[in-house]
C-alpha cells in the first residue's frame, strides 16, 4: 500500500558519491560522485532499495503502490551531514566580535569573562523551554540548506545539571537526524580551582550519568594551552573510552598543543581545527582513520590561518568540512559560505568539497555505513534541487531550492515555537 516507501524518478542528474564511498572519503575526483543521468531510487523502511537509471527500474516497484515523486529537471544528491556545532545557547557575543576586529585575542576576551563563559553565564539562565526553542530555530535554518544530520554539542553549562540540559534541549529537536555530543570539558568553570579537578569530576561523576541515560554517543573535549591538556586530558579520554563514548577532539586550532596526537593515540572519530600542524602529523593523519574536520568559517572570524587542506588530502588523509556553528567564533550556519572558503582559501575543488560534506562528515559521526552517500542498505537521506550540481559552493549567501528528504519521507519546516 501507499506509504510503505518512495520511488524517485527520473532526475536529470543525481550524485551518489559510491566512488567517493568506495574511497572511505579519500582522494575524491569527479569520477567518483557517481554521476547518473535521468536516474531513479527507490526506498522502503526508510532506507535505499534501490538506485539506477530510470531506463532500469523494475516495474515490480509499480505493482507495490509505493509513492512515486517526479525528480525530472532537478539534481539528487545525499543530504548534507552538518559534524560539528555548538547549536544550543543562549544570548550571543556580538560585543566580543568589535573586541577583537579592534584588537583583542581570544585569551584576552577569555581572561577578562567573555569568550566562552560569557555564553555559560547567559545559558545558565536560560530554561529547558527556552533553549529547545532557540535551538530548534537555528535547527531549521540548517534544514533549509540541506542538513539532514545535524551534531550538536553541550559545552555552555559547565555543570552536570546545565549540561544535561542543553542535551535535553538537543534531544527535542525535530527535523533532521540529530547526533549529541558532550562537551562538558570547554572550559573550567569558576567553580573549580583548575583544569585537572574539574577533569575528574567530568571523569567519576558527569560521564557516568551521561552514559547511564543515554544522553549523548560522544564525548568532545577542547585541548589547548589554557584549557584543558597533557596528562589530565589523556585520562579523561581513556575514562570517555572505557564507558563506550566515542571521542573527538578541538585539536590544534590556536597552537600545536597535542590535540591531534591525542586523537591519533586514543582512535578518535575526529580531530577538529587542525589549523597548527605540521608535516609529521598531516602524514599521521593520512595513515589513520581519524578524519580532520576544517571549520573555515571560525578561521575567517578568528582571522587565522587556514587547516592545510591541500595537504591533507593530497597525503590521503579524509576530511571534513562543518560550520562550528557558535556564538562567539563562527556564528553563521551558512554551509555554502564554508564550501567557498574551502574552495578559495584552502584549494579544496567542488568534487572534494561535497564529499567532505557527506561521505567526510559522515565517518567524523561514525556513521559512514549509514549516511553520506546513496548506496543501498544507506539511510534514504537526500536532497533534490532547482539547480545544477556544479553550482553548489559557489554564489555566496545563495542556497538552491531544496527539496530534502530523511529516510523517504520529505522534510517540512515545523514552527519551532510550537515545538518547544
């Protein structure tokens, strides 16, 4: 009966990125976004039965009363997977961005209150409500560009109860497919004296509970001077580890800190930032499957350098591109401002670009064997646009006319105030 799945026909172009896939998101060309030409997909329970040319479709599926939506004159491509944001907060730094266009160093606007614990303070006061609201808000501007696996940080509560919270608020979030991650060790609250107390907390008390009440898959911590390093930070990830989280890591944004080197030595997921390191680590990471994760759009706001981009890859290491959605250093959710940073400050070209933005971010989830490419067995996530392909990452502030599907079924953008 109608219902039980969706027949997709006809698209003018559609990308599979199999090749990309088959690659495991490695040294991707055009050849390997699989390009088909008037093709069609089939999906059943959510997840790809079938894809090829619409010439080839078995006429079996006309017989099961599936859903047929026409795709001629569009282009299909997987959704894109969004790996990495801090999307529930509240207030913002708007003060802080004038701070440092006059001057001021992300250290200094730390030292002097702001920076991360101004956010702490603002989403300490906010309610559960509240935060399930704004963050549903921000949700839905992802989904109009094509997100349709969204990972969101906690990072801004800094004590048990505030950062189970902001995970809660994470949990109500409609739409796409969410992926939570607690970042409880952002920062050291005021309430402890230093880095290595606060770490033990987070290690005895907070991660057990996490776990127990399945609140988050992955534990995320900020290595760098100042913050959280050296031998407290190694325990901590081995504790994360030894209670089931995967892990990731802020590695090497400001300074070559250790960051990569412990993402390589504790099997991360991923090493985030990544904009400090050098020739032994590139070669590192190309030989490991640690996926680097480039946020461009947080180097142009911190007026930094670029990850080497160029490097990576052509070392064979597997990237990632996300926005690093945030209040303070990359507050912007446009994808298609980062996909041009990435073509024109680190030389990535569109064929690499899209990849990173499936088949890349999707290992950086540890969910490559479910998303990031339209294979089958593959959740049947996807996006069908007004546009042609080669025109994605290119006009800046423009986003096609999306069409965007998770698990077959057409994603309509719900009133967040009725949500929350």
């Amino acid at each position: 009966m109608a219902g039980n799945g969706l027949i997709l026909r006809n698209a003018t172009e559609m990308l599979t990125l199999e090749g990309v896939s088959r690659k495991q998101g490695r040294h991707a060309l055009e050849e390997d976004l699989g390009l088909l030409k008037r093709a069609s997909l089939v999906c059943k329970k959510g997840r790809i039965e079938w894809v090829g040319p619409d010439s080839r479709l078995p006429k079996s599926y006309a017989r099961e009363g599936l859903k047929e939506v026409s795709a001629q004159g569009r282009t299909v491509l997987p959704g894109f997977v969004e790996c990495h944001t801090h999307s529930v907060f509240a207030g913002d730094r708007a003060v802080e961005f004038e701070m440092r266009n006059q001057g001021a160093s992300y250290r200094e606007i730390a030292a002097k209150g702001g920076g991360i614990l101004s956010t702490v303070k603002a989403t300490r006061k906010a309610g559960l409500r509240e935060l399930a609201y704004l963050t549903q808000e921000r949700v839905n501007r992802f989904l109009r560009q094509g997100v349709t696996t969204l990972e969101i940080k906690s990072g801004y509560g800094l004590s048990l109860k505030e950062e189970i919270k902001m995970l809660e608020a994470a949990g109500r979030v409609k739409g796409p497919r969410i992926v939570r991650t607690f970042l409880g060790a952002h920062a050291v609250p005021k309430e402890f004296a230093s880095a290595e107390e606060y770490l033990e907390y987070l290690g005895t008390v907070a991660l057990p509970r996490i776990r127990r009440e399945k609140l988050a898959e992955r534990v995320d911590i900020f290595i760098e001077r100042g913050f959280f390093e050296g031998e407290s930070a190694e325990l901590y990830l081995a504790r994360a580890r030894d209670l089931g989280f995967e892990t990731v890591i802020h590695a090497d944004q400001l300074s070559l800190s250790g960051g990569t080197a412990a993402a390589l030595k504790h099997g991360s997921l991923s090493a985030d930032h990544v904009i400090q390191i050098q020739h032994p680590e590139i070669q590192r990471l190309a030989r490991s499957e640690v996926t680097s994760v480039l946020l461009p759009a947080a180097d142009l706001y911190m007026r930094c350098s670029y990850p080497p981009a160029r490097a990576l890859i052509d070392a064979g290491a597997r990237v990632a591109l996300a926005t690093d959605f945030n209040p303070g250093t990359s507050p912007t959710q446009d994808l298609t401002l980062v996909g041009l940073l990435a073509r024109l400050q680190m030389k990535m070209s569109l064929p690499e670009v899209i990849a990173a933005y499936t088949v890349g971010a999707a290992y950086a989830l540890g969910r490559a064997s479910d998303l990031g490419s339209l294979e089958l067995g593959k959740y049947a996530d996807f996006l069908s646009i007004n546009e042609d392909w080669r025109t994605l990452f290119y006009s800046a502030g423009h986003s096609p006319e999306m069409e965007t599907y998770v698990s077959g079924k057409r994603i309509s953008i719900r009133s967040a105030r009725a949500d929350a």
